[in-house]
C-alpha cells in the first residue's frame, strides 16, 4: 500500500515542505484505519450477517419439511419450472408424476425431480415442502450460513480498507493539485524576469 511509502516524509530533512508532513500525517492515519477500523467493521458487519443467517436457518428448519412422495409415473420432456430445485439438479434426476402427503395432513400430487436413474412407480423420493405441502428449497444449514456471515465480514473488511485507501489517494491528489497550481503562480511571478541581470537584487 502507498501508504506506507509515505512514512518515510517524516524524516527531517531541509527540503521537505509543510504538504510532505501532511502526507505522512495523512499516510499515517490511513494505515491505522486500515489496520484498526477495517478488521472492526468486518468483525461487526460478520457478526450482524451471522445473526442474520442463523436466525434464516431456525425459521427455514421450523417451516421447511422433508417428506416422502411415490412415483405415480415417469414424465418426458423437460424438468418441471414448479420444481425449484430443477436448476441445481437437471442432470442427475428425472422428471416424474408423484402423490405426498403434505405436513398438514392434506393429499398433494404433482411433478417432481426424481434422483433417480430409473424410476418406477411405487419408487420413493425425497422433497421438502412448506407447512401446507407445496414443494420448496432445501432450508439453509448452519455451516453454509456460517460461510456466508465468514465472506460478508471479509468484504465488508476489504471494502473498508478499499474505501480509506481511495480516501488518502483523493487527499493526496488534491494536494498535489494545490501545490503545482502554487508553482504555477509562483512561476507565473518570477517568469517575466528570469534570466534578467539584477534580477532579485
């Protein structure tokens, strides 16, 4: 990080200007933000994400319900849009006809995935389904949302690194800016009687 190379104006030195120690006051700070504040934010933003997700998990666990359905018959064409885990499986299920009884009791039937190489009727399969019977998406487990809250927090640290970087680059670029506007009008003095004999005296 070019923060760091900015330590280095702290170092006394006849020619160093005023605008050099503002750079190291400046390179100074950024590397404390991003050392301190950055790790503190994606600890926090992590935790948030954590508790988050974890309470998803126990809502998912006490809604979603896995069930057994049989095989009526098999289906041609392609998987069924109702099912919503068609996408994650196409390739290793086929689409069949199937009766479940739903978790309140009442009779289901429709078109399922089956993971199944052939299935035939009276063959059993897995699906999870709301309270009321109708299919849904596997509920979200602890360590998946664990991963989850672990790359929030991560990026939640980057982006604060990333931010308080651009912050010190913007700084130092606008007081680069001043400094050769400042040259320029000291230049703009001297110019007109640069070269001249007596120049200065």
């Amino acid at each position: 990080m070019r923060a760091i190379s900015g330590l280095w104006r702290w170092r006394r030195n006849p020619l160093r200007r005023a605008t050099d120690l503002a750079e190291a006051w400046l390179a100074l700070v950024a590397l404390v933000l991003v050392a301190v504040a950055a790790p503190a934010i994606g600890s926090l933003a992590g935790a948030a994400a954590a508790d988050s997700l974890q309470h998803t998990v126990r809502e998912q666990r006490h809604s979603r319900h896995l069930v057994t359905a049989t095989v009526v018959r098999r289906l041609g064409g392609a998987p069924a849009e109702s099912d919503p885990d068609t996408s994650a499986a196409h390739d290793s299920g086929r689409r069949v006809l199937a009766d479940w009884t739903a978790p309140d009791g009442t009779a289901r039937h429709g078109a399922v995935l089956a993971r199944l190489r052939s299935p035939r009727p009276g063959d059993h399969v897995s699906l999870w389904t709301d309270s009321h019977g109708r299919m849904t998406t596997r509920p979200l487990d602890s360590p998946t949302a664990t991963t989850h809250a672990v790359l929030a927090g991560l990026g939640a640290a980057l982006l604060t690194a990333g931010l308080v970087e651009a912050g010190r680059r913007l700084v130092v670029w606008r007081m680069v800016r001043r400094r050769y506007a400042c040259w320029d009008r000291a230049w703009d003095r001297a110019g007109p009687d640069w070269g001249k004999a007596g120049t200065g005296s």
